[in-house]
C-alpha cells in the first residue's frame, strides 16, 4: 500500500497526462498516469456505465486549467473528473484495497527560537529570530536527538544509550546539520503540535533566510517544497509549508478533529496533562531567560515537548487512525483534515470497484443559502421529581437508510412559501387541505402543481418515501449513501465482536487494534451527514436539511411519545398512593 503520493501536470494547461510520484512499501517510484474523464453516450458506443446507470466512453484532452483560450465546455457533462488527480490514481490502482501501509518512519519532532513578536503569518514568513534548538524522537530505531546552539560552548558532543545532544557554534551549523540528519532519516510523517501553523513554517522560512531556498527545499526528498497560504479554518489561520514526500501531522489538528471537543486550553501544556499525565518543564522569567541561563534545562524542555507528543499519541493513538481513514478515502494523511475528502475517496472506490463510475460534482444542483441544523431542546427551568434522558443511536445515518436517501434517488420536493421552517412530511400532507395545491420542483428544476391529494396517491403509488423537509426519494434503488453506510455498519459490528472476544481472551494488543478500527468506522458513520452539506459529489444542502429537519421531528415525536408515557405511568401511581396501596 501507499505511504504517500504526489502528481504533477506534464502539460501544465492539461489534467490529462499526470507525472505520479509513489511512496509505498517497495520505496519510491515515478509513472505517467492518464486521468482519463467519462463523456455520455449511446448504448453500444459505451465502455462504462455511471451511477444512473448512464452509458460512457472515456474521452482525452477534456480540460484546459489555465488557458485563457480554451473553454470548458464540456466540463460539466463529464463524468469523474473533477477529483485530485493523486487521490483519483490511488482509487484507480488500489480499489477496495484499505489496509493501511506499514514500515512507516515516523518522526516527533520540536522547535525553539527566540521570541521577537506576535505568531502571525507575515512574522512566520519573515522568520526574524534565530533557531535555537531543534529536538526530535525517531520511532523506528527509538532515539532522541536534539540540534543545541552552543554560543559559550557548554556542551560537548554527547551519545548515551539512545539520546544524542548536537551542540553548534552558529545557527547556519544547526540547520545545516539538522537537513543533512532529516535527509537522512528520510521521514515518511513528520508529527509536531501546532507544527502546520508554526514549527514546519517557521523552520522552513529560517532556512530559505539562512542557507538559502535551494537548500531548504532539500527537506523534500524531491527537493519540491510548497509554500502557500491557507484558508481560514474555523480554529486558526496560519502559513503552511508543504513538504513534498513527507507527511505533516499536527497533533493539536487531529485533537481538535478526532476528541470532539473545545478544551479549556490548547496548549501543550495543559493537553499533555489531561490525556497523558506529562506536563512541562518549569522553569522561571521566560524561555530567551532560560536558554541563556541553564542550557541543560533548555534541553530538558525541548525534549520534555518531544515527549509529551509521544506518550499523548501512545494514548491517543490518533497517527493510527490517520492512517486508517486516509487509507479508506485514498488520499494523503495531511488530508484527513477535511472529511468531505475521505467519504468522497470512500465512496468513489467503493463504486469503481464495483464497475461505476464515479459522478462528477454537479454544478446544477437545487442548493439553498442555509438550512434548518440539529434539534436544540431548551427545558423550563423548575424543579422536577422525574426526569429522563434519552439518546438516539446513529440518528443521521439511520435517517439516511431508512429514507434512501440520496443525489440518484432523489426524485424531487415540495416548494413551500415558509421553506426554512416547513414541516412537510407524510403526517404532515395528510393534516392539510387535500385540494390544495402546491409546487413540486424536479432534480432537473421543472416545476408543476399538483393538489396535497394527487401529491399523497403519488407516494403511496410509486413507494417513495418522503424527508420531514418536503423531499421525495424513491426506494425501488438503495442509495450508495445507504449502501455504503449499511456496510460500514456492518464491519463496526465486525471489529466490535472482535475487540470484545479479544479483550475477552487476554489479548490486549489484538483488543486496542480492533478498537481502533471500530472507532474508525464510527467516525465515517457520523462524518457522512457533515460531507453532505459541503460540496459533496454524493449530497447536497437540499439532503443534508431532509436529513437535519427528519432527525428534528424524530426527536420530537420521540419525546412527546415518551412523555405521554411517564405522564400515563405517573397517573397510575398517583391511583394506587390515593388507594393506599403503596
């Protein structure tokens, strides 16, 4: 399997013809890769079918990026075109295939400069202050190792049993050093905390600074680094520095996405001692003080940063499920990020492999502005002698299933005036006027009246089922939303009964790993819904709202059910206290 992948135009106006660059168990190799896209065609003329079942022939040449004279015409009738061409190659070649590589050299790794400003992009860029330490465990052959700037020459050259402390005269040494022992190393992941938003950049930018670019692109081991701003993500906006051929994991990124939760800090510090008792090294006045100070101390902080990363992942164990997840959508792991790209590389090789192939994102589907979200429930505040809980099981993709939800089986909607708040269900369509008459609007965006009454012979008619928000979705078809989530369903189940058996046994090893491959599934089974709703090849925000307002009534009637329940029990009681019978 894949450790990593990268691919490169060989025209750079054409997506056709790719230079793909492979990292997998056997090293690293170089292959001229085709995308080829699917055009729509006659029967007979065609090759393949699509997910409609829709007759295609593979077509070449089919999209100009960067040429002003030439248009994209043909684009958006094109089949499976539109994906990254790397994650397209790495479906194509390994299918179903979601094992995850093995033989990783992971390496754990720290910076220290001195301070001279705020932490912001135009500051990183800059890189102003010195490199003052660089600290890193490698996992393969456990071993620390930290790159010290020794101006007063404290220190000496020392190995003991498997730490290794570098002192260097001037910073130039230190970095030189530091890429002459990573070209060696020759990571596969390179795993810091908030290292995507500081630690890569910052050591990048000091080196172009330092030694020069053509020098500090050699962290690549095909000497390819790319600098590029990113978006602004919900959390944090930063500079980022891609590494080509080598992986970044940020740790505090993966805590952020894998823990679901918003801590009181983010900090190392205060991470490293709540998920894996460690906490920093103390020292007084501030870290400048300290390197000027105690440079051993110094050092014990560097590596105590190293450490905590280690022993949080040891815990945590979330550079595994990376590896399982990236595996499963087919993409790079410093793509986990975004989980609309691991369902979308999912749910493609799930299709190819089934002989489909996979749509391209439409351009013309029915979208809206916003959407109702999730049931938020606000109790009166009082005092109560009873109360319950309750909690729905995997609510959204039950809905999903239940409904057959999906882009290919959806066959339509009600346009009501009050379209954000509408309750537009069976029930609901029922309780109305059945002369009235109301808008029905196609995939396609044909419209046509048709009274409550016609409306309800039509469901019942053709067995459609009908989403709380007025949607219609036919079920003589599954969906691939359903299908693929009754089979990850199914493997949960899988490694559930194998982690409970192995537990069982006494094999703790064996238990954790199918731990985390049932937690594994569990993420792509909540995840699905929130790709829905994000330009996502196989939903949409019409069916992430069926979805959202479905769950909403669900919650609902499941309360009022379970209310008139305990109101019917607590009756019975009062009865039989008035009786004297209690």
């Amino acid at each position: 399997m894949y450790k990593k992948c990268y691919s490169e135009r060989v025209n750079p106006y054409s997506d056709l013809k790719h230079i793909i660059h492979l990292w997998d168990e056997n090293g690293y190799s170089t292959t001229e890769w085709d995308n080829i896209a699917y055009q729509k065609c006659k029967e007979g003329e065609h090759t393949a079918r699509g997910l409609n079942g829709e007759y295609l022939k593979p077509i070449s040449n089919w999209y100009y990026s960067n040429n002003p004279n030439k248009k994209h015409e043909n684009t958006p009738y094109l089949h499976f075109h539109d994906m990254p061409a790397h994650q397209k190659f790495l479906i194509e070649t390994y299918g179903a295939n979601d094992e995850p590589s093995t033989g990783h050299r992971e390496v754990f790794f720290d910076i220290e400069c001195e301070i001279g400003g705020a932490l912001t992009e135009e500051y990183i860029q800059d890189a102003p202050m010195p490199i003052t330490s660089i600290a890193w465990w490698d996992k393969t052959p456990d071993t620390w190792h930290i790159l010290i700037l020794d101006k007063k020459t404290q220190l000496k050259h020392t190995k003991a049993k498997n730490k290794e402390i570098i002192p260097c005269s001037t910073e130039q040494e230190l970095l030189s050093k530091f890429l002459e022992l990573f070209r060696d190393i020759n990571p596969d992941i390179l795993i810091g905390y908030n290292s995507d938003f500081f630690d890569i950049p910052y050591l990048y930018y000091r080196m172009v600074k330092i030694l020069g670019e053509e020098f500090a692109n050699e962290l690549s081991p095909i000497s390819r680094v790319k600098s590029k701003k990113t978006d602004k993500y919900w959390y944090n906006e930063g500079q980022f520095v891609e590494i080509i051929g080598v992986e970044s994991l940020d740790y505090m990124r993966l805590h952020r996405k894998y823990s679901w939760k918003d801590e009181p800090s983010w900090k190392l510090d205060a991470i490293g001692e709540k998920y894996a008792n460690i906490n920093k090294v103390e020292y007084e006045g501030n870290l400048d003080q300290l390197f000027e100070t105690d440079i051993h101390k110094f050092i014990q902080y560097n590596f105590r940063d190293v450490e905590i990363l280690k022993l949080l992942d040891e815990k945590l164990q979330y550079i595994a499920l990376t590896k399982n997840l990236s595996h499963k959508g087919k993409h790079n792991y410093s793509e986990v990020y975004r989980n609309t790209k691991t369902q979308d590389g999912a749910i493609s090789a799930y299709l190819l492999d089934k002989g489909i192939i996979p749509p391209s994102k439409d351009r013309n589907l029915i979208t809206k502005k916003n959407y109702a979200g999730g049931y938020l429930f606000c109790p009166k505040a009082g005092l109560y002698k009873y109360m319950f809980d309750e909690d729905l099981t995997s609510l959204y993709p039950s809905i999903i299933m239940s409904l057959n939800i999906g882009k290919e089986t959806m066959v339509g909607r009600i346009i009501d005036a009050d379209d954000r708040n509408s309750r537009l269900g069976l029930n609901d369509l029922k309780a109305k006027d059945p002369d009235t008459k109301v808008i029905i609007e196609s995939p396609s965006r044909q419209q046509k009246n048709i009274t409550i009454q016609n409306l309800i012979d039509v469901i019942k008619s053709e067995n459609l089922s009908i989403s709380a928000n007025g949607v219609f979705f036919r079920t003589d078809k599954e969906s691939v939303l359903s299908i693929i989530l009754s089979k990850w369903f199914d493997e949960r189940v899988l490694y559930k009964n194998k982690m409970k058996k192995a537990y069982k046994a006494g094999n703790k090893e064996e238990g954790e790993y199918y731990h985390l491959m049932q937690y594994t599934m569990k993420i792509l089974l909540n995840s699905l819904y929130g790709a829905t709703a994000t330009g996502f090849r196989y939903g949409s925000v019409i069916l992430a709202e069926a979805i959202t307002l479905s769950g909403q009534r669900i919650i609902q009637e499941s309360a009022l059910c379970a209310n008139r329940h305990m109101n019917k029990v607590l009756r019975n009681e009062i009865k039989l206290e008035l009786n004297g019978t209690k």
